[in-house]
C-alpha cells in the first residue's frame, strides 16, 4: 500500500529529504503529499517549495487556541489525500485535535534511544548523562513527548571527546536510514498496529 505521506517539520528538513530520496530510490513505497510547518523560516518548507510539493505554514500566534491550529493543520492534511502523518523535527507537542484524527497512523523519529533522553537537547542529554552509547528512534505518537510504542531503534556509540555536534552527525546518519527503514515496514504491512 503505497503510504500518502503528510510531513510536519519545524526546521532543516534533512529527514525529509532522505525520505524523499528513500522514495525516488524505489525504497521506500510511499508519496509526499504535503509538508506543513509552524516555522515560516523552516528551511524544509523552501527545500518542498523547489520541488513542488505542496508546502503549507501554519502559524500557532494566528489562532485562538491550539485545538484551532491543530484543525488547520488537519484539513491541509486531509485534503492533500494524506493517511500517514510523519512528525521530522516539528518542535511541538501534538494534541488531541490532530492526534484523533490520524490516532496510530502517525510517527516521530527523536535522537535518542528512547524512553532515554525524551525532549530536547537529547544529544547534550546522552553526553550529560555520561552514556556509550545512543542512537534514534522512530515511535508511533500519542499524547505524550517523544512517547508512544516504538517501531524501530539505531544505536551509536558515544566516543571519547564527542561533542554534541559530533554526536549529533553520527546519530543523523542512522536517522536518514532509520526513518524510510521503518516506513516501508508500514507499508509493506508487516508492522502491524495492535492497540
Ligand atoms: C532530528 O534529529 C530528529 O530526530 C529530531 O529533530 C531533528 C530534525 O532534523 N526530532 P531535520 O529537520 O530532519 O534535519
């Protein structure tokens, strides 16, 4: 079943790209209906402008409350034909408004292994923390942050004098894999929901 993606960034867009890439390289079965951010200034809308995906803003400070902006962001979804909602780098706690309508048919990826270092800065946390070891992780999304069943996991060494640049480029890689990994999975089926 090929998967009518909808992707939610706040920023870079570089695991949009590599999904986009995932797709074009005949790995990954799937079709980018539309991105949608809440950053005017998100270089991942520019990148999806250039190849002509539709790319919508939808800005939080021009609605009432979030159940307001979460209806936006639902019907550019549903009416660019979207069942599958990818969550790469959008920097905002989902709701109830756009999590019911798209209720485990949506998935985050978060630099981490996760339940460890939930939130932001989970590269500096892993550090801070003193690991050897961290990774991605791609997660069916509920209410909470960076929470919800876990599809998928890449791991990373930390190596000795990492800095969070370092760290975070190594994770990244793993991301670009990760992510078209386990969208295919979905995909193809084999990942199937049981809750
Ligand atoms: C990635 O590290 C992702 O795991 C996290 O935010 C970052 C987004 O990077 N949720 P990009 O915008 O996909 O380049």
């Amino acid at each position: 079943m090929t998967l009518q993606l909808g992707v939610l960034i706040s920023g870079r867009g570089s695991n949009l790209v590599a999904v986009s890439d995932a797709i074009d390289a005949g790995r990954l079965d799937a079709k980018i209906r539309v991105v949608v951010t809440n950053n005017p200034d998100a270089p991942g809308i520019v990148w999806a402008q250039t190849r002509g995906i539709p790319a919508v803003v939808v800005r939080p400070n021009g609605f009432e409350n979030r159940a307001q902006y979460e209806q936006s962001i639902v019907e550019s979804l549903l009416s660019n034909g979207v069942d599958w909602v990818l969550l790469a780098g959008y920097m905002k706690l989902v709701g109830k408004t756009l999590l019911s309508r798209f209720k485990n048919k949506m998935v985050n990826i978060h630099p981490s292994l996760l339940p460890l270092y939930k939130g932001l800065e989970a590269q500096k946390q892993a550090l801070d923390a003193g690991a050897t070891e961290s990774g991605c992780t791609v997660h069916l999304v509920n209410l909470k942050m960076d929470d919800g069943p876990i599809l998928g996991q890449r791991r990373v060494p930390v190596v000795p004098g990492d800095t969070v640049a370092t760290l975070s480029d190594r994770i990244l890689v793993q991301e670009h894999q990760l992510l078209p990994e386990v969208l295919q999975s979905i995909a193809l089926g084999s990942m199937k929901n049981t809750f």
